[in-house]
C-alpha cells in the first residue's frame, strides 16, 4: 500500500538515511586515503613526515643549486618532490624485497624439514644408512636433537619410558632394537641394561647385576647429555659449512622479484628518476640558453670587443661573462739548433719544386751526361802494390785505351 502524502517518503525513519561522513579533523584526514592503495605514485605527501621531509629536499636543494628566478626555483622544487618520490618507492621496495627474502629462505627451511621428517620414516627399516644421512646436514642434526630431548624429558620427570621409547633410542644410535652379544662394545651393552631398566622391563642377568631404577636414569641421562652436545657441536660445522652457505644463496635470488607487484614498484621507481633527472636537465638548459643571451646583449653593447674566448675566471655571481688579461705576447722564437750538435743533424730549408703537376720530379733518379767525353771511355784497373799481388803469374793488366784521334768517325757523327 502506497502512502497517502509522496512527500513523507523523505521523513520516513525507516528508510537508511545517507552518512553526511567524517566530522573531525582526524576523520577527514583519515577518509582522504580511503583510495590509496600504495601511494607510490602520489604527488602529494602522504602524511605530516613525509610533507615535512619533501620540504627539507625543496629548501636544501634552492638553497644549494640557487635559484636565480622563479622558473629555475620551480623546477629545483619539482625536482625534489620528484626525488622525495623516489625515496618513497625505494623504501617500499626494500621492505618488500626483505619480506620476499625472509619468505624465500622460510620456504626452503621448510622444504629440507620435510625431507628429513620422509628420510626419518626409513629409520625402522635402515637404521645405520638412516642414521648416518641424518647426520650429514644440519637439518637431519636438528631432529635427532629434538627427539633425543624428548626422551630425556621423561627421565627428568621421574617418568619410566614405554615399550617404544627403548627401541627408538637404540636406532636414534644407528643399531638394530636387539639384545646385543656377549662380545658387542661395553657401551652398547652399557645402554641397553639402563634403557631396559627405565623401561620397566626385565634385563638378562648376563648385562650385569640389577640396578635401581633411579641412579639407571641418572646415568642414561649422561649418556644422553653427551650425545646431545656431540649433536649439537656437528650441526654448527654442517651448518657453517654446507647449509648456511646455501641459505644465503636462497636470500639473494629472493631479491630478484619477478611478480607482477614487484614490476610495477620498479617502473614507479624508475618513474620517480627519470622526473627528477627530466627537471634537473631543463634547469641546466634554462641556465645556459640565458647565459647565451646575456653574453650575446653584453657583446651587442661592446662591439669593439672580439669574442676570443680566455681562460675562465672564478664567477662573480653578476651573471655577465668574466674578461680576463689580454693575451700574453708570444715567446721569443727558439734558438736554432748549431751545426755540429750531436742530437740534432743541421736541416736544410725544403726547396720548391719547379713542376707543379709532379712535384716528385726532383727526387727522381736519373742518368746525368758526362760533362767530359773520354770520361765514359775510361776504365778502372786494378791496382797492384808489392805487398798484395796476383797469385796467377799468368795474369797480365790489360794495358789502356788510348784516346781516340780527334779526326775519328765518333768525331765526324758528333759533328
């Protein structure tokens, strides 16, 4: 049934009346993260610390780089909220990366666990193989440690040990739950009398004379006491020598974070950079696209001054370039090296060449002709002294040519 009257459709009490929402100060402020889920990518600070930390960046670096207008104070500004962001993500990072870590290496922990607790399940069938590849990590020590104190938990409350307690103890030790022989180690014989005797169970008289059930606990518990520290002591080395090594290497593969949560506080992070990096450039661009123009309007007014670039002189904040002395006089030129230096041989000035198509043409080698005639016709004869003569008696000089009359046929063809 409708109501009468539409308009008590508004006053009607039953009907959920909508929150008017927070009313205090902390309410408010607490409502306005109701849609952050990380706050990785938020420009604005989350929280009184991190807006007070944002604020320490923004003031040290203006006061640092100095900021010459309010351009380069805004973009020194952006640049430290931007790195404040980068610390952000960093931080976030590095928790999440510990905890994966500390997961990691709970997860391989809990891996050799429990393959020791499956090799443990062979000790009724093997005790001796068992046994001794329990021993060979520090895991397979840890559990014979924690059941070798059970048993000894009953000893120290004056409590006897049931009938499975004997035989556990005896293949905890590496050897079968049988009566040993006569010639079996004293030891063995030893612990089998007391086990059997805080057992509650009846011993041979061959193992020895009765004895009391309280000094047998006291001695099987010194025996057990020696085993336990002898544990102990071989699951320290496996553990420093095998085991931790391992455990480590475990916990760094666990900072590399493949997931899908892990690759985006990456790109946050590598967001956060690149925008501070991005607003350092541009500063650096504005700074030197405006110290182009001030040198550009400085030599527009001091045309008669050449634009030689000199050796930089510490800055002088006036933000003109810096005029340094002019340049030195060039220094007096080297003596010449002398003639007779060993060092250095005398050089001779290159001469120009008087072909400018082949250049080389002075250093050729050619056949220069005699300026005397009869200098071709001469020959070379040996000479003879008297400490140096032929050995052929032979051998005869050949006598020399004489030169040829001047009415010769060589002389008609030369005329």
């Amino acid at each position: 049934m409708s109501p009468s009257n539409p308009a008590s459709l508004d006053h009607d009490s039953s009907r959920p009346q909508r929150s008017p929402g927070p009313r205090t100060d902390r309410g408010k402020r607490r409502s306005r993260q109701n849609a952050r889920r990380h706050g990785m990518t938020a420009a604005l600070p989350i929280g009184d610390d991190e807006a007070k930390l944002m604020q320490d960046f923004a003031d040290r670096w203006t006061r640092q780089l100095g900021a010459d207008t309010e351009a380069e104070e805004a973009l020194i500004r952006a640049s430290a909220v931007a790195y404040a962001r980068f610390e952000r993500c960093r931080k976030v990072e590095e928790a999440s990366l510990g905890d994966a870590t500390r997961k990691a290496v709970a997860r391989w922990e809990a891996k050799q666990r429990h393959r020791v607790r499956s090799l443990a399940q062979n000790l009724n069938h093997d005790p001796i193989n068992t046994v001794a590849d329990l021993e060979a990590t520090s895991f397979g020590c840890e559990w014979l440690l924690r059941h070798w104190e059970q048993l000894d938990a009953k000893l120290a409350q004056g409590l006897r040990w049931d009938q499975d307690d004997c035989p556990r103890a005896l293949r905890m030790l590496g050897v079968y739950p049988q009566a040993p022989g006569p010639d079996a180690d004293p030891w063995l014989r030893s612990l089998w009398r007391l086990a059997r005797v805080c057992s509650g169970m009846p011993v041979d008289p061959s193992f020895g004379p009765p004895i009391d059930p309280v000094p047998a606990r006291l001695e099987l518990r010194q025996l057990i006491a020696e085993e336990i520290d002898r544990l102990d002591t071989l699951r320290q080395t496996l553990w420093e020598s095998q085991d931790g090594p391992e455990a480590e290497a475990v916990a760094h593969l666990g900072l590399i974070d493949t997931t899908k949560d892990g690759q985006l506080r990456q790109r946050y992070r590598r967001e956060a950079f690149s925008e501070m990096t991005r607003g350092i450039n541009q500063l650096m661009r504005l700074r030197v696209e405006r110290s182009k123009d001030q040198d550009r309007q400085w030599h527009q007014a001091h045309p008669h001054v050449s634009r030689k670039r000199v050796a930089e002189t510490p800055s002088t904040g006036a933000g003109f370039p810096n005029r340094a002395a002019p340049d030195p006089a060039p220094p007096p030129p080297a003596a010449p090296c002398p003639v007779d230096s060993r060092n250095e041989p005398p050089q001779s000035p290159p001469e120009a060449s008087g072909d400018r198509l082949n250049p080389l043409r002075d250093h050729e080698m050619r056949c220069e002709p005699s300026a005397d005639p009869s200098a071709a016709d001469q020959r070379t004869e040996p000479r003879f002294d008297g400490h140096s003569a032929p050995s052929d008696p032979s051998f005869s000089p050949e006598p020399s040519r004489p030169p040829a009359p001047s009415g010769s046929r060589d002389d008609a063809w030369r005329s």
